[in-house]
C-alpha cells in the first residue's frame, strides 16, 4: 500500500494542481495546497472499523482565494460557492461529502466547504476557503485577539511571568528554613 500510495499521491496531486489552475484562473487563487494524511492518522482510522477506501481524506486539497478586493464577506462567499461549483463541473463529487462551514461556521470560527471528488478513482477531501479565513482555520480564534491585543497579551504574560518569579522565591526561602 505504501508504495502505491506515494506513486498514487504524486500523480493525483499533479492532475489535481494543473486542472485546478487552468479551471479557476479567472477567480484570483492565492495557492492550492496539497496534503497527504500521514500513516499514523490513517492507523487510527482504520482502528475505527474502517477500511482504507473508505476514508474520505487521505488525499486533501485546500483551495484558498484570494479576497483582498471585496468589500463584504457576502462577496467571498459566493466566491468560494462558485469555486465549488467549478470543481464539482471538473470532477465527479461523492454524494453526501458535502459540509458548508460558510453558511453554518463551527463554535471556533472555521469556515470552508468541503466537498470529497474523485480524480482517477482516487477520493480527494477539496477545502475552499478565502484568504482570511484560512488564516482563522489554521491559527484558530486566538489569531485575531493576539492581533489586536499583542501588546496587552504580552503585558499579562509578563505578569505572570514576574508572579511566578515571586512565587519561586518565596518557596525557595520557605523551604530552606
């Protein structure tokens, strides 16, 4: 299976990078993103009852659009449902793979849709997502309070800091007598 799935992973991931970039030229993609899940994440799959074809994202391609131009977050969103669009016109979707975290966003702020394809009879997890959001989705909730309050974080870390100093030198006087 190894074997395969290296030769597998390097065919479906150059098939997957071209058409996707000749298809969504006109919608100003920022990267396309490919991932592999490791041997240790498929293991523990399998340990769930399941088989190896039956795990949706082995394969994974993150699409991230680039939204620097759009004014509101309405825009970005049709953006991305029209990328989807255009990859479910490239390639054949999975029924019921579909998750739409744009319309209904996860208690921690990750937005994307994800749709599972087949390219070559291999499955391919697709997430499309904007700039910002992939950012959200990487970093999580804390990237936007470290942003805004990097020098109110850092005020407090130093307080604790300096708290836990005292407290090492109280107990260090309070032992040695």
């Amino acid at each position: 299976f190894i074997n395969n799935h290296k030769y597998n992973e390097f065919t479906v991931f150059y098939k997957i990078n071209t058409e996707l970039n000749e298809e969504l030229k006109g919608l100003n993609v920022e990267t396309i993103r490919c991932r592999v899940k490791k041997p240790y994440g498929i293991y523990q799959k399998m340990c769930k009852n399941t088989y190896i074809e039956n795990i949706p994202d082995v394969y994974s391609a993150t699409i991230v659009l680039n939204d620097e131009n759009e004014k509101y977050e309405r825009e970005t969103a049709f953006k991305c449902y029209g990328c989807l669009g255009l990859v479910h016109g490239l390639y054949m979707y999975k029924p019921n793979s579909f998750n739409d975290y744009i319309a209904c966003p996860n208690y921690n702020r990750y937005k994307s849709l994800n749709s599972t394809v087949l390219c070559d009879g291999t499955q391919v997890r697709i997430k499309i997502c904007t700039k910002q959001m992939d950012e959200i989705n990487r970093l999580g909730v804390m990237k936007d309070l470290y942003k805004k309050n990097k020098e109110e974080i850092n005020d407090e870390l130093n307080k604790y800091e300096l708290y836990y100093n005292i407290k090492e030198i109280y107990n260090r006087i309070h032992t040695d007598f």
